[in-house]
C-alpha cells in the first residue's frame, strides 16, 4: 500500500517504576500535552503566580494532526485574556464569514457568522496551530512559576493513598518525575493519561474518514468554507493563511484501503468532479506522502476526573470535525477550569468537588453539540456520500432559524465560558 500519513497513539513502554529516575520536580499544578487546552490553562495559571509544569511529547508543536480554526468563541477568550491584538499581528492568518454549500455546481448559502450580534470576531480565524501554541507558550514563559518540558513523554501516573500525586515521563537522557497536587490531562484524543487512570472513552460510531490536503488557491478565488457535494463525494475546502485550500475529503469507514489501491491518479480526477475548477492544479498533488489520513474517533468519558486528576479538551472528549470546533472547546475548557480551580490550587487544596463543578459545567453542553453533530452528519455527510447526484439538501437546511442557530453554536457553544474579571488582563 502506497505511504500515507496517519496519526498513531503514543505507546506505553515501561509499566514498572523505572529503576533510575534523572530528577524529581514539585509543583502545584502538572498538565500533560501541549495542544491549545493545555496550553491555554497553563497561560491563565501561570499569570496566577501558580507553579504549573507543562509536558510535551512531541519535541516540536509542529505537526500535520492539527486544526487551524479558531471560531469566534475561541477568540473573544483570547481577547479577554489580552493576547489576540497581538497574536493577530505576529501570525498570519485568513478568516471565513460564511460556510456554503455548493452541490452540483450549484451555491446554497448556510452559515453566516458575519450577522453574528455581540461579537468581535464573528468569522472563523484561520491561524497555524503550531505558531498559536508557540505563542500561548511564549507569553506563559514570561513567568517564571511557568516550566514547559518539551519531549517529555508521560508514561506513569504516581498513585499514593488513592490519589494521583503526579506523573512520570519519558524525556532528555531517561526518567524524570513531576508531583503536583493536581495533574491535568490534556494530553489529545489519543490521551495516554485517561488510559493509565483506567478511564474508558465511550466511543460513538464514526461512520466517516477523512483524507486531509492542501492544494494552491489563486487570489482571484473567493473565502471561506465551501462544503462540495456531487457523486457521492463531500469535500471541504477553506482558505489558509498561506495562500492554500484545505481539503478534507470525506470517506465512509471501511473505503480507505480502496480508495488508496485505485492510486493518486483516481483520487484527483474524483476532486475534479466535484471542484471542476481543480482541474488546473490536482497535479500537484504527486504522491500519497502529501496526504494525512484521520480516522475519525468521537466519545466521551463519563467522569473526567479522580482524586488529584481532571481531564479536559480532547481527552474527555473526542468530537466529530464537522464545524472545526475541537480547538474552541478545548479552549473553553481550559477557562473553565482556570476560573474554578485558580483559588484551590493557590491555596494547595484541590478537592473532589472541584473537580466536579468543572465536569457538570463543561459535559452537558459538549454532549448537546456531539449529539447535534452527529445529527447533521446523519442529515447530509452520510447521505451525500451514499445518494450521489440524488442528493438534497433538507429544506429546513436553508432557513434562518436554523441557520443562524448553527452559526452561534459553532462560534460559541451554548454557554461559553468568560474568563473571570479578576484573572483577565
Ligand atoms: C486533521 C485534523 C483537523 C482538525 N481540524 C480542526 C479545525 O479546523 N478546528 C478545530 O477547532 N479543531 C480541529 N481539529 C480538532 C482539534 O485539532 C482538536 O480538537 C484540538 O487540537 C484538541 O486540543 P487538545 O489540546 O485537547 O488536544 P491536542 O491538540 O491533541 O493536544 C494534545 C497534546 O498532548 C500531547 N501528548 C499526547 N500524549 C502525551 C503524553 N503521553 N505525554 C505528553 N504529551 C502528550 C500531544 O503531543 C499533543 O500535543 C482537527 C483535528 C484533526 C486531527
């Protein structure tokens, strides 16, 4: 089979305590995994004058397995936290006020979060992953409570009386050791911590795939999110900071290992079908090396903690990638448990309780968004890549109630969060 990149988990290679361990690190609050949740809560913890250690796998935030939407949602959490005129000025980026639907040859608008009310932001922001993390990561440096360890792999938890008291990891020259009082695991969908407190992802069926390139866009092109239906494909397609289309190209599970054998050529004559116009740069898709393969995973953990642990972002919760929303809910769970647990952890006491209010405000709302995801994947994803040129959109699909009801919950969820007044800058 030809080469394909895809994300694989992290592997556990040691179970027992290690014989040798390098250092032993103290500090109130350890966050396993440098995505935008752990690093956002890192920043706000940081700012508190909170001894936060941060642990990165990865020896770089460079990585193909990331989404670059930052809704309007995410953002204004940004600006409360004082970053985004600055972020905004150092890192390019592009922006989409709208996503349509273009079936056929055929435009249908749906979304348009510009008529979003109450909002600074009301278009989706478009900014590399990597370069938001760097920055995010940057501005908590500035602390000196801050301590960010990059290829750090976390492979133990520390357990004593019942409680998480820490964790061990894999990093420069062997094993070293963090204890806090409070571990978080924001360590991806993939989370290595939630497996080693035994918690089980309740897993959804994901009846969808997806292959995820890049191909040029001429200037001349317009922006935003186009959602391609025809023949039983589903593309999507947005404009990048850097001059590119994004290509998602929707698969039903189980067609990957056919789709990769009919080769690269039958793949870019089947986005020309759908995005006719294509048709003069598909060639620069050369091999399948250009192409990342996400086999798509949703679930949902039913306690997101344990004595001395919480887990957030996509550690709890794996959602679809209809709408690019996992960055704002990760986010928003990052604020979340800052404005909860800001004043335990300075007074060195995290308590069950704690841990629970940030569960019973975050879950139920991430639930109603999982459950409208999968609803719209049902309503259009899955019968456009089944029904081909039959396919319709359903007639509710085009009305303002509805629309405008999609747009406010991709931007903001149902109850955002705010950063509290006293931690904003
Ligand atoms: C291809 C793709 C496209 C996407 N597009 C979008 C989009 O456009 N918009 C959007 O909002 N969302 C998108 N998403 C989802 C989004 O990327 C995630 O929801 C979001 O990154 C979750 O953030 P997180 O910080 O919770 O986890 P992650 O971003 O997954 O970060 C977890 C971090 O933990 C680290 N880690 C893992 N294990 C360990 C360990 N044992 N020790 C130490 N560190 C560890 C990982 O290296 C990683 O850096 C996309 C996802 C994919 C895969």
């Amino acid at each position: 089979m030809p080469e394909v990149r895809e994300e694989t988990p992290l592997t556990i290679t040691e179970t027992s305590t290690p014989n040798v361990i390098l250092d032993v690190q103290q500090t109130s609050c350890c966050i396993v995994g440098g995505g935008p949740t752990g690093a956002v809560l890192a920043l706000i913890l940081a700012r508190q004058g909170i001894h936060v250690t941060l642990l990165e796998a990865h020896k770089t935030f460079e990585r193909d397995f990331r989404g670059d939407v930052v809704h309007g949602g995410g953002m204004e959490l940004l600006d409360q936290l004082g970053l985004t005129e600055r972020l905004l000025d150092q890192i390019p980026h592009s922006t989409a006020k709208a996503i349509q639907y273009i079936i056929d040859g055929q435009t249908i608008p749906f979304v348009e979060w510009s008529h979003l009310k109450g909002t600074q932001y009301p278009y989706m922001t478009i900014i590399s992953q990597s370069r938001l993390i760097q920055f995010l990561t940057a501005e908590a440096k500035r602390y000196p409570n801050f301590q960010l360890r990059m290829g750090a792999n976390v492979q133990q938890l520390i357990e004593e009386d019942g409680s998480i008291r820490g964790v061990r990891y894999r990093g420069q020259g062997g094993w070293h050791e963090v204890r806090s009082h409070l571990t978080v695991g924001a360590d991806g969908r993939f989370s290595q911590v939630r497996k080693l407190a035994g918690m089980e992802l309740i897993e959804t069926a994901a009846p969808l795939d997806v292959f995820w390139f890049r191909l040029p866009r001429h200037a001349s092109e317009p922006e935003g999110l186009f959602v391609r239906l025809g023949n039983k494909r589903f593309l999507v397609t947005y404009n990048t900071y850097d001059g590119n289309w994004q290509i998602g190209y929707y698969i039903l599970k189980g067609q990957y290992r056919e789709i990769q054998a009919a080769g690269i050529e039958a793949l870019r004559q089947s986005i020309v079908e759908v995005v006719p116009e294509f048709g003069d740069r598909v060639q620069h898709l050369e091999s399948w090396k250009q192409v990342s393969f996400l086999s798509i995973k949703v679930g949902r953990l039913d306690h997101w903690y344990r004595p001395g642990l919480l887990l957030i972002g996509d550690a709890a919760h794996v959602m679809l990638p209809m709408g690019g929303i996992g960055i704002n809910y990760g986010i928003q769970d990052a604020v979340a448990a800052a404005n909860i647990l800001i004043e335990p952890l300075k007074h060195g006491k995290v308590e069950l309780n704690h841990l629970a209010r940030v569960q019973r405000q975050r879950q139920w709302q991430i639930q109603l968004i999982q459950n409208l995801q999968y609803f719209m994947q049902r309503q259009v994803s899955i019968k456009a890549l089944q029904s081909g040129y039959t396919f319709k959109l359903p007639i509710y699909w085009g009305l303002p109630p509805w629309r405008d009801l999609i747009a406010r919950l991709l931007a903001f969820g149902v109850l955002p969060p705010h950063v509290k007044a006293e931690y904003r800058l």
